[in-house]
C-alpha cells in the first residue's frame, strides 16, 4: 500500500514500532526497574515465538498494491506483540504498586494502552499487511504469552513474589560490582 496517500494516523500506525520502542527505552531508562525489564525481556520473546510460529505456518500475506513484504503474515507479530504489552500493562496496573518513579496516574496506563492497541491491531488489516485471522492469531498469541509471563513474575505456587525478588537481587548484584 502506497503510505504517501495515506490518512496521517494510518501513517502514525504504520510506523508504530519505531515510536513504542522508543517510549520502552526511556521508560527502562528512567526507572530502571528490573520489573520493566522483565516485562520487555517478555515482549521480545513474545515476538520471537511469533516469527517462529511465522515461520512455521507459512501462510502468505494479503496481496499488496505496491511491493510485496518478504515475510509470511500468520501471526501478526505486530498483533502479537502490541497485545502483550497491553495485556501485562493492564495486569500490572491491577495488580502491583506504581513504581516510585512514576506518578501515581500510570495506573490509567491501560486507558491508554487498550485503544492504541486496538488501532495498531486494525490498521495491519486496513494497511494491507495482514488479514483478520492473522492479526486474531497474534492478538491470542500476544495475550496468552503476556498472562503466563505476567503469572511467572507474580508468584509461585504458594502465591510468593519469588520471581519478582530473585530477578531484583540479581540485578542489584550486578549493579553494586
């Protein structure tokens, strides 16, 4: 699809990427948390599984006016990926304190997160990049690795933040040499 004719927020979407990486590393910088870190750790390997998964399923992308992507389309990796990140957003703001560096109203980051989500989502369809049942693919894929991780760092089977300290006091150790 031709991007210069384009609607400006289709474009927005289409580089999206590029903008929720750049926001992941200034907040990573910014609080240097090893929760935040954890979380992005996830969200890689989350979009990892899916290019495997990619990979493995073969299944083309859409026909496209204007060049063709060289990657297959099912999952959606941007579906995926953006859905993990929402998902665990939206658990962590349930679920945990707000970290100290942040103001107490990142826990309306979900009000946030869930529509863009939804747009990025839709615009891998409406840009030609995907189909519906790829981008479902990936949205399922992107919630279900997003719950385990979120669940592995939150406990152990006796409801014990375990992970949590474990992966703290390692990067403590690190940062303290």
């Amino acid at each position: 699809m031709d991007t210069g004719r384009l609607p400006i927020w289709l474009k927005f979407l289409d580089e999206t990427s590029k903008v929720v990486t750049t926001l992941t590393a200034v907040v990573i910088l910014y609080t240097r948390s090893a929760g935040v870190a954890y979380f992005v750790t996830g969200a890689v390997l989350c979009s990892g599984l899916a290019k495997v998964v990619k990979r493995a399923i073969r299944q083309e992308r859409p026909p496209q006016q204007s060049g063709r992507k060289v990657t297959y389309g099912m999952p959606s990796s941007h579906a995926c990926t953006c859905t993990f990140f929402a998902t665990y957003i939206t658990f962590a703001c349930l679920q945990l304190p707000v970290h100290p560096a942040l103001p107490r109203s990142a826990i309306l980051a979900p009000v946030v997160v869930l529509p863009w989500t939804f747009m990025i989502v839709m615009s891998r369809v409406q840009l030609g990049h995907h189909t519906w049942p790829q981008v479902a693919a990936g949205s399922a894929l992107g919630a279900c690795c997003a719950s385990f991780w979120f669940k592995l760092w939150m406990d152990d089977a006796s409801g014990v933040r375990t992970t949590t300290w474990a992966v703290e006091a390692m990067i403590e150790s690190w940062v303290d040499q």
